[in-house]
C-alpha cells in the first residue's frame, strides 16, 4: 500500500487525477490524502507510516516534500516508509535536481516503483530538510517572494526579487564552528547542501551527494563594490576551497552564532535563528530514485531495511 500526500492547491488538476486513475487501474492500490493548511502534511506522513504504508508519496513542491520529510522523520528508523516525490511546485529544485520526471503521470510511477536508495536527512535544531538550508540574502530572496508571482514566473521570480532587493540588503556578521575549522565571517549568503539547487535552480553546491553523510557548506562573503562582486562571480565558477568571497567545505556537522536574527530557509521554508547547528542523519531515509541519479556518490551499499518493501 502506498500513500499519496497531495498539496491541496494542486488536488484538483486533471492531470494529477488522471495520473492516480491510471495508477490505480494499473492495479496500484493508492490511498490519496489531500492537505488543508500547513502542518497537514507531517502529521499525514507520521499517521501513514504508522498505519503501515510502503511507500509515502509527497505531491506538491519544495515545502510539501520538507513536511512529509519531517512527518517521517518522526517514526523510528525501522518504520520509515520509503518516499517518493511527485513535484507539482513552481521551482522543483530538488526533483530537478534528482533527475525525476516532472510530468504528473511519469512521476507518479517513478515515485511508485522507482527502487529506493539510502540518502541522508539533515537536522537543523529540530527540524529536518532534505535538499537545502540557505541563510543570509539568498533566504531573504526566498521567503520574501509571493507565492502569486512563483507560480507566473517560475524559479525567474526569484531572480527579480533579488534584483529589487539587491540595493538594500545588509550582510550577517556570523561565527561558524565545524569539525575541522571555525571562522568568523560577515555573511552575504550560506548555503548548506545536501541536494545542489535552492532558489529556483540556483545550483549553490553543485558538488553535493545526497548520500555522502556529509553537508557541502558555501558561504558568501560581503562585498562593498561591483568589482568585488565580479570576483566572488569568478570565484564561484571555479569554486575555490578558500577565495577572497568564496569559501566551500564539506562537513558532518556546523553550528553558526549570528549577532542579529539570521533569515533561513529549510527546502525554501522560512524562519530565523540567532544560533543553531545543523547534523546529518546518514541514511535516514529510502527515496526513489533513478539508478543513474548525480546526487548519488555511490557510497550507498544498498536501501534501508526499512525501505525494502515497495
């Protein structure tokens, strides 16, 4: 038995209904459930993997994959079901990234049948994200965008809503700590990847695996002229471990102690923090996933126990 969790902005598409009918008639036995408000979706997932379902189902975008993420990540590790996504947001950063077919009826049977692999589930504090967390002015950008103008621009909208706010941004003065190092820094944007995109295909930590056990860390340094931005654009082509604007790690664990609230955004989530640290949970969850997916590493020896059913 599989669950489908759908966004309810988007349960009455035609093509999402014809696509769960042909599951369905295909023999699939499917149960449709259909969020109300925010929330919904975590305790969907929690109560459907209680209830004994193979397979959880997140329908809708980004945000709604983050819920039912969290919802699962509520059940212990050996009743987890496996989870498959059906993008039907406006950005799909992170099923744009994983390969996964974008069309209702090809992804419904990807996120049905397509075998499950073992990825990592990042924590910040007490929440869970599955691609991305981004702070500073890249968050900024996220959260402040309506949500009218992504649906009739697509990932463009966030590329005009920073142009307007470009002007008027303020960096974060911020301590980091890892493992191997720790570094003060005056922040323009962080990015913590465990997928590769955020913003409506922005591929802030192109490097990423998403079954690494590891988060790829980007951080943007302020700038104070044109020509220092034209260098943190040259240094972000070639990604340099340490530049003048650019620094990019790996690590297991990072904690960031911000002197004013720092804006966030947990897979294009909103909030804010002064100071938290972020774990990875190395396969923590089963995913459906192509074989040739990019953000596999090939590290993986194989899906959880808990996921083997489909």
């Amino acid at each position: 038995m599989a669950t489908l969790i759908l966004n309810g902005k988007s349960a009455q598409l035609p093509a999402v209904r014809e696509a769960v009918s042909a599951c369905r008639k295909a023999g699939t036995a499917l149960d449709v459930w259909v969020t109300w408000e925010a929330g919904d979706a975590v305790r969907m997932a929690e109560r459907a993997g209680r209830e004994g379902a193979a397979r959880v189902i997140a329908g809708g975008g980004d945000g709604s994959v983050n819920e039912v993420v969290n919802g699962l990540m509520r059940l212990p590790a050996h009743a987890r079901p496996g989870l498959g996504i059906l993008p039907l947001g406006s950005a799909n950063d992170l099923a744009n990234a994983l390969g996964l077919p974008l069309e209702p009826g090809p992804a419904l049977e990807a996120a049905l049948h397509l075998p499950l692999a073992s990825v990592d589930v990042p924590r910040l504090d007490g929440r869970y994200f599955l691609n991305m967390a981004t702070g500073g002015f890249g968050a900024e950008i996220t959260s402040s965008t309506p949500k009218s103008l992504k649906r009739l621009l697509g990932g463009g909208a966030y590329s005009l809503i920073g142009a307007l706010k470009a002007w008027q941004y303020r960096p974060y003065p911020v301590t980091l700590r890892w493992a191997e190092g720790e570094r003060e820094a005056s922040l323009f944007v962080l990015a913590l990847g465990n997928g590769t995109r955020s913003g409506g295909g922005q591929r802030l930590t192109p490097a990423a695996r998403i079954d690494d056990g590891l988060l790829d860390v980007l951080i943007l340094r302020d700038f104070a002229s044109l020509r220092d931005m034209a260098t943190m654009r040259r240094e972000l082509q070639r990604r340099p471990g340490a530049g003048a604007y650019v620094e990019t790690f790996r690590t297991a664990w990072l904690s960031v102690e911000s002197r004013s609230e720092l804006p966030l955004t947990l897979d294009g989530e909103p909030c804010h923090r002064r100071a938290f640290r972020v774990d990875v949970e190395p396969g923590a969850l089963g995913l459906a996933l192509p074989a040739d997916c990019s953000l596999l590493s090939g590290r993986s020896t194989g899906q959880p126990a808990h996921a083997a059913a489909s």
